[in-house]
C-alpha cells in the first residue's frame, strides 16, 4: 500500500493514518508530496480523486479521506477499533465528531508542528471546543479505564485525535491533569515522535500556512531546522 500525504509541519489529515499504519505496524511506502505555493489541486489530482490528501493507492484500488482509509483498514486489521462492541461504538462516535467538527479549534491554531505560539485571548467558540475536547477525552478515559482513549490498546480514535496533540502542546492550551497527561502519553508514542522529528527538518515553508498559524497570536519559538525565530 502507499499512503500519499502532504508536509508533515503542516497536514494535520495526513498524520491521521500514517500514524495508525505506524504505530499498528502495517506495511505501507509513504509518499509525500509537499504543498505548493496557492493551490495544489492540480498536482495531488495525478493521484487522489479530489485532489486532496491522505490517499490510500492499495494495487488498482484508490480510497481518499482519512475516515475511508480507516475503515479499509479495519477491514484486514481488526485492531484498527477496539474489540470490545461499546468501547468500538464509542471510538467511532469520537473519531466522527472529530472529523467533522471542532471547527473553531481547526482554524484558530491551524497545525504546525515548528512553531509555538501564545494564543492571543481565546473567544467564545474557541473555549467551547477545548471544554468539549476535555469532556470527550477525560469520558473515553474514564469509561474504558485508559491509558487510550477507548482502552488498553491505541487504536484508530487516537489517531484522529493526533493533530489536537500537537496543537495543544504547540499553542499552549490549558487542559486539566488528566487530559495534559494522555497529550504527553500520545507525543512520547514512537510513530509522534518518529512525524516530529521529520517535520523540524522539512526544507518547505508555504507562505499562507506560515501566515495562517502567526495569525493565532504571539510567536515564542521555531524549533524547525534552518531557522533562529524566538521571541
């Protein structure tokens, strides 16, 4: 299988399945093609359908968005859910609402693995998101006894929730103990540290992510390779 992604400093979609092809162990060939500058459309059309990214290439079969590519998965890789019926229910629930919603979170600290910014003073929707966030997560951890959101074992909820990861740590966003300790157990997972470690040294910078994430508020550091921008 080859799992077609974007730059790693930036796609928050893109780390969704690689992190769950890596951290399951499923065999697959990255292919990363980095944004252009405007639209890259035309270019990641050679191999999605949309011209979006992730894209799964499995032989003759092409499956795109992130939530499709899961559930392909899972098809061959029961671990890909929890095996118990309510914790799989539930993870799928969470993953959904992920994937669909959160839309205040999204766009007032678009992700960027390289720069860690102060938010300027959170407005309402935004407090609403990180309430709703603690709330999903601290239930998972509760219900299903953790240290994952949905049990024992990582699984495809963990995934989906992998960019909010990096956007709490890097955006410096309050969360209670328990919510900051499952972010510290999900960066310290092989397959995160393995993404970050691969986006500081990414060469591209594309000029309205760049612009989209200062926009969010004071710029204390960036930790990419090539630069010396600190407060």
């Amino acid at each position: 299988m080859q799992l077609y992604i974007a730059n790693k400093n930036y796609s928050s979609w893109s780390l969704r399945p690689w992190l769950l092809l890596s951290e399951l162990g499923i065999p697959f060939e990255e292919r990363l093609v980095p944004f252009g500058e405007g639209s890259s459309w035309g270019e990641f059309r050679r191999f999605s359908p949309t011209g979006l990214v992730p894209c799964l290439v499995d032989g003759e079969l092409t499956v795109w968005d992130s939530l499709a590519i899961t559930e392909y998965l899972a098809e061959t890789c029961p671990a890909v859910w929890p095996a118990a019926r309510e914790a799989r229910a539930w993870a799928r629930s969470a993953a959904a609402e992920m994937h669909s919603g959160f839309i205040a979170l999204r766009s007032c600290c678009p992700m960027n693995c390289g720069l860690h910014i102060a938010v300027s003073t959170p407005d309402a929707a935004l407090h609403k998101d990180l309430a709703r966030l603690e709330e999903l997560w601290l239930e998972g951890l509760t219900r299903f006894g953790g240290p994952f959101l949905a049990g024992e074992r990582f699984s495809a909820v963990d995934a989906f929730y992998a960019p909010v990861v990096f956007r709490v740590t890097n955006y410096r966003l309050p969360l209670t103990p328990n919510a900051q300790a499952y972010t510290e157990r999900m960066l310290a997972l092989p397959g995160m540290q393995q993404w970050l470690a691969a986006a500081l040294k990414e060469p591209w910078r594309e000029p309205g992510h760049e612009q989209e994430c200062r926009q969010a508020g004071t710029l204390l550091a960036d930790h990419r390779e090539g630069t010396t921008d600190e407060a």
